[in-house]
C-alpha cells in the first residue's frame, strides 16, 4: 500500500474539523486561526513499543486510546482546551493492519473534546512508536502553571490513584474469582481520562487554581515536581489519598503498602492543583480530593509527620 493511500484510509473515518481549522490533513502544515486574549499551547507526547505499551497487555484499539488520552493531559494540566492534534508514526511494515485500530482509538477522545486530527506522518521502524503533537488554547490571564504554589494553599486531586502501577502488579496474580478488582485495575490502564472536562469545571466555578501538574509520572515524583519550581514545602496527607479497593487489594494479596503504589503510579493522568485555602471548601463540594497543603521550608515534598516523600515514579533513565 502507498503511503498516501495508507494516511487516507488512517484518517478518513474522522469527522469534519473544529471551525478553527482552517487547513487540516492533507496539506504541507496544519492552519488554525487565533483568538485575541487567548495564548496557543503546544505539546509534544510519545508511547513507545515496549516502553509505554505492550501487545500482549493492550488492544491495538485500548494503545491508540490511552496514548492520546497521556497526551490531551498536558493540556488540561495548564488549563487549556485543546484545538487539534497531529501524530507521527513510526511503525514495523508488518504492523499496517494495527495501524487503523489504533487511529479508531484516537476517535472516541477526537469526538469528546472536539479534537480533531489534523496532521502528521509516518515512517518505517523497527518497533511502533506514537508521537503527538497537541494544540490548545488558554486565556492568557488564567494559565496554570507548574510553579505557582505558594503558603498556605490547599492541595487537591481530581481522582483516585494507584490503579495503574497495581494492574501491573497484579500481572502475578490470577484474576479467576476476582474480576471486578482486575476489571477495575484495567480500566485505568486502557481508558485513562484527560481531566479536560475538570479543568473546565474548574474555570467556570470560578476557581482560583493556583499551580497544576498532570501525574503522568507518579504523585510522588510529580509533586515534587511542583515543589521545586514553586520553591515551596508540599505537605502530603497520605491518609487522605482517595485509593481504590482494588489497590488495597493488590497490596494485601503481595504484601505491599498501597500507599507505596499510590505514591509510585505513573500515567494515571489525574490533575494534581492547589488553590487559596479560602475556596478549599468550595473545590471539596465539587467532588475533588483536598490532599494536603503547601508551606514555606525546604523544597521538596513531605508527609504530616514531617517526613520526606522521595520521589518514586516513573523514571527513563
């Protein structure tokens, strides 16, 4: 098959772009028109065969999912929108008829936050890798961003954590008679949620965020993270970690802290945020987990009894 018929049967199924795109798939460069008041975001986020996914894990539709889902996360971590996205693909020649589930992946999330594809490319590999290139916009007054921590701030999370790393846990345990915890573990692995509808929630209820991080990499690590380039003291309430039964349950059956697996689990995807103490109780009412607070003192990131949380998550190198 020719590259130019492989790129149209890849992307036809794709509905009609945002109104904003004024050139889409099919020209030398993509065309978005710009909105006074608003600043342009743009990221960059790869999954790699071998790395990020796996075939024996993961559906080649499940792959497609959940790798534009890590990179849609970006742009709700700085409060944004996103416009559209392009991907470069890199792909085995045996791979071609993986290919079209994996962009069928792309579509559930494409409709959902009107996010259309409107470019990329592709090349022939030794193993697949995704690479996405996310557009979006944000009111140039309101970004957030990664180091605006400051004293006395309350620290939230938009959802449970844990479930990804205690699926791969799991992989040593039988789910024969206890599906509806391997059911629950899987479902964070194969369908992460981009917390793009919270974040606009969180804008429209007038919310203050102050400084925001997505947990691709571990709470831990992520967290620490903020601290750093806020240059401030995060105090994390580990007993208020909202942890999924399922999670417990891994721990208990390989004899390993919950909380160690909460602290250490990466691409989870849940916005990590802080806010001025007057509108904690205001963020608490709208279903987010208050999880600590933020203080001056040594950079880095601390439990209740004054104990450093070293950063666990995920590392490349």
């Amino acid at each position: 098959m020719r590259e130019d018929e492989l790129i149209r049967k890849l992307t036809e199924r794709f509905g009609s772009p945002h109104p904003r795109v004024v050139v889409g798939v099919g020209d030398d460069c993509s065309a978005i028109k710009q909105n006074p008041g608003k600043d342009l975001l743009i990221s960059v986020d790869t999954a790699v065969e071998g790395v990020h996914f796996d075939f024996g894990i993961l559906q080649p539709f499940e792959i497609g999912y959940r790798a534009l889902a890590g990179a849609l996360s970006d742009i709700a971590a700085m409060g944004g929108e996103p416009l559209s996205f392009l991907v470069n693909v890199q792909t085995p020649r045996n791979y071609l008829d993986k290919l079209e589930k994996i962009y069928e992946g792309f579509i559930p999330l494409s409709e959902k936050f009107c996010v259309p594809l409107v470019g990329g490319n592709i090349s022939r590999g030794k193993e697949l890798a995704l690479t996405f290139v996310v557009l979006g916009e944000v009111s140039r007054k309101s970004k957030w961003l990664r180091s605006g921590a400051d004293e006395g701030q309350a620290v939230f999370i938009t959802g449970d954590i844990g479930r990804v790393k205690a699926f791969f846990m799991a992989q040593k345990l039988s789910p024969k008679g206890n599906e509806w915890w391997y059911s629950r573990l899987r479902e964070k692995v194969a369908r992460p949620t981009p917390r793009i509808d919270e974040a606009k929630r969180l804008r429209a209820e007038g919310i203050e965020v102050a400084a925001a991080i997505d947990v691709s990499d571990g709470l831990s690590t992520d967290a620490y993270r903020m601290a750093v380039a806020s240059g401030v003291r995060i105090v994390l309430d580990t007993e208020a970690l909202p942890l999924d039964d399922s999670v417990r349950f891994v721990g208990e059956n390989l004899n390993a802290d919950p909380l160690d697996i909460a602290l250490g689990s990466g691409e989870e995807y849940e916005l990590l945020f802080t806010v001025p103490e007057s509108q904690a109780a205001r963020v608490e009412s709208l279903g987010f987990y208050r999880i600590g607070r933020v203080e001056l003192g040594p950079e880095g990131v601390f439990d209740t009894e004054g104990n450093r949380i070293n950063p666990t998550g995920w590392q490349h190198f």
